[in-house]
C-alpha cells in the first residue's frame, strides 16, 4: 500500500484565508428546517424501473446499473445499521438508496456534504462551492420522489462526520471528493464502523485517485473482500472480517 499521510488527511490551512475559520466548526443541520408535511405518498411496491423513470422526470439519475447497486443494498443487504452516503450534492445516490430502504421498512440513510465554506475543501477541486437555492433544490429532490422522510442531511466534512457520528452502517456510498488522498481516508475513515457484511459502494471508479484508493485500501485490505466492477463507473465490496 502506498502511504497515505498520518493524522488528518490535509495539512492545516492558513488561519486568514478567506477570512474564514480554518479549523471545522463542526457538525450544523439544514440551514432551514424540512418541512414536515406529506408532499408526495411514496409509491407503495413500485418496481425499480418504474421509480427509476419516474425520478429521472424530475432530473433525479443515476446509470440503472449504479442506481440498481444502492435500491438493492439498501433494500436487501446483510446486517443491521444505518445507510450512509458521503457527498450528496443534489441528492441523487441518497434518493436510490433512501426508496430501497423505505421500500423495505429498513434503516434511514445519512447523506453527508461538506457542501461549502470547509477550508480542507480548497485543497480539492472537488469543492462544490454553490448558492443556497441550489442546496434548497436537494431537499426538493428528497421531496419530489417521497423520501425526505428516510434522508438525515448533515452538512459536514466527512472525515470530521466520521469522528463525530458513532453508528454501526451496512450500507457505505463513498461519492465524495475523488482525489486518491481523501478518497482514501474516506476508506479509512469509515471502515471501522461498516458490520459484517456491509457493502462498500464506489461512484466514479473510473476516475484516477477513486481507483488507486479501492485498489489500495480496499481490494487489497483482508477485511474486504475481493472488489467487483460493475461498470466503468461502479465498483463494490463487502466486509468480510471484522
Ligand atoms: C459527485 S458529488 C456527489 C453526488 C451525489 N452522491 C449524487 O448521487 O447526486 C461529490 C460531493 O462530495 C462533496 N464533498 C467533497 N469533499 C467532501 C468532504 N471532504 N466531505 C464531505 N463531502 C465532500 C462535494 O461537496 C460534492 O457535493
């Protein structure tokens, strides 16, 4: 395994920059609260495909092969914990896995993004910098194909996310920053608390740092086992040993 840097994953950004804070300031809720009204009765027992279709009309996608990976985890995998996701952008991963797991009366999915504003994002092109509507059309997401009620959205970088929450997981959608570095400790970070049996879902597999970290801490890390692409965009594993 090549080395991936001791203690945090980045180094400490300069305390001035931006005028913002440098360290985390920690886990915060939604700018605002979800409204807690019924905006659309989820469709009871309806089939992948029809959900698939259903949600792409509202600009909600994956590949079928990706989307198909997290309905059924979260729907029918091993083990008992909750389901986390890590990056949510526009919530896209989080609606699959939220409908799967809803669908089958199971555990809620945790969604986290850094979104914007932490510092140890500027190390990263992967920083999703964006406006207050545009987090605002997540959560309408959430609402337009009746999952907002199985979706817990917590803003917060990952890592930090990762110390913070003490919560077994069965299902792991690492989607976050794709650089090898984070991408790794992302892995890192996280596998202490995936059960026997948990699935371990990777996006964008196709991109360089995401691979080199799969390769590296997971298919070659015994606890895991062997890792399965499905497609240039997904790979998968299970945990395997404690
Ligand atoms: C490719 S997008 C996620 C797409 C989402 N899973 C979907 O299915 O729609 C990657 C997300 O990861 C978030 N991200 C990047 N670095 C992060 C970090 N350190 N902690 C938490 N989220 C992070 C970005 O803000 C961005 O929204």
């Amino acid at each position: 395994m090549s080395e991936v840097k001791s203690g945090k994953p980045w180094p400490d950004p300069p305390e001035d920059l931006l005028g913002l804070p440098a360290k985390p300031i920690g886990i915060y809720q939604n700018p605002m609260p979800m409204p807690n009204v019924k905006w659309k009765d989820f469709p009871k027992n309806m089939p992948f495909e029809e959900y698939h279709q259903m949600a792409g009309k509202y600009g909600i996608h994956h590949t079928v092969n990706h989307g198909k990976l997290l309905y059924d985890s979260a729907k029918h995998g091993t083990g008992e914990g909750y389901i986390v996701e890590i990056g949510t952008y526009w919530g896209h991963g989080a609606c699959y896995l939220a409908f799967g797991s809803k669908t089958a009366g199971r555990e809620k999915v945790i969604t986290i993004d850094i979104d914007k504003g932490h510092m140890y994002s500027l190390y990263s092109n992967q920083f999703f910098d964006r406006p207050p509507g545009q987090l605002l059309r997540t959560y309408m997401n959430f609402l337009m194909v009746g999952v907002s009620d199985w979706i817990i959205p917590i803003r917060c970088d990952s890592i930090l996310a990762s110390e913070i929450l003490d919560v077994p997981i069965r299902v792991l959608h690492v989607d976050g920053d794709h650089y090898y570095n984070p991408a790794a400790w992302d892995i890192i970070a996280w596998e202490p608390k995936l059960v026997l049996g948990a699935i371990v879902i990777f996006h964008d597999y196709n991109l360089e740092g995401v691979q080199k970290a799969v390769d590296e801490y997971i298919q070659k890390n015994p606890v895991f086992s062997d890792v399965v692409v499905v497609d240039i965009m997904t790979a998968y594993a299970y945990k395997v040993a404690a």
